[in-house]
C-alpha cells in the first residue's frame, strides 16, 4: 500500500463526480458538521457532510453524504498547499498560507475566524504543508 506526504496510508475512493478513480489525500479539516479534503494532486478539494451555508462549495445542498468535488474550492491552474474547515466554513490556502479560495459563511472580520484561520495555518505549517 502506498503511503501519502506524511507517511500515512490513505487513499480516497471517488464518487462519480471526480475525475480519476483513485485519489491519495494531502490534507483533511474536519468543521462543525463538515469534512473538506484535498487530493494530492494539489487541484481537486472533495466535501461532504452539512452544506447548507455553502461551507461544501457545492450548489447550496443542504446535506452531501458521499464526498463530492467542490469547484468553488478546487483550483485548475495555482496548486492548493492546505484546506481549512471553520463553523461554516471551508477555505484553500496556498504554500505561504494565503487564502486561495473560501465558500460558504467566512467573515473575515470576527475575531473567532482569525484565530481559527491563524489555528489551521499553525497546524499546515506543522505538518509540512506550508512553507
């Protein structure tokens, strides 16, 4: 069995909306009720779980139960280094952890969403994912 960037085995069977049918995982954040994850190919995010304030990057589905790619949040041209998942929201940061891409209810502004965002770069920083 093959092994991903940080040396664990993980592999991620798609669902018909994705385009290859074997997709090794970079990276994983877990929100309040939502999962966002992000293909080693750097391009391809895929979520499931609550969608409901648009968090899936998906056409506002309330609830998604099999990952699915999300267009908002995956990328065709810059490579995508880490995903975060906040309350009700999902964001893709690039390798300096700027926010590439974000769906569903991210505002900026709160405190609480700063720390997170600060908390979920500390952790990509961690793992390798960030430069």
């Amino acid at each position: 069995m093959a092994t991903n960037d940080r040396g664990k085995s993980t592999l991620l069977q798609s669902s018909s909306s994705l385009d290859s049918s074997r997709i090794w995982i970079r990276d994983v954040a877990l929100g309040g009720d939502h999962t966002v994850i992000l293909s080693s190919n750097k391009k391809d995010v895929i979520s499931f779980g609550k969608g409901g304030e648009g968090q899936l990057g998906l056409s506002s589905k309330p609830w998604v139960s099999s990952p699915a790619k999300s267009k908002i949040l995956s990328s065709s041209t810059a490579d995508i280094s880490a995903v975060c998942a906040i309350r009700n929201c999902s964001m893709t940061l690039d390798a300096n952890g700027e926010v590439m891409g974000k769906a569903g209810k991210c505002s900026m502004e709160s405190k609480g969403m700063k720390k997170a965002l600060a908390l979920c770069r500390k952790r990509a920083k961690e793992t390798g994912l960030l430069e």
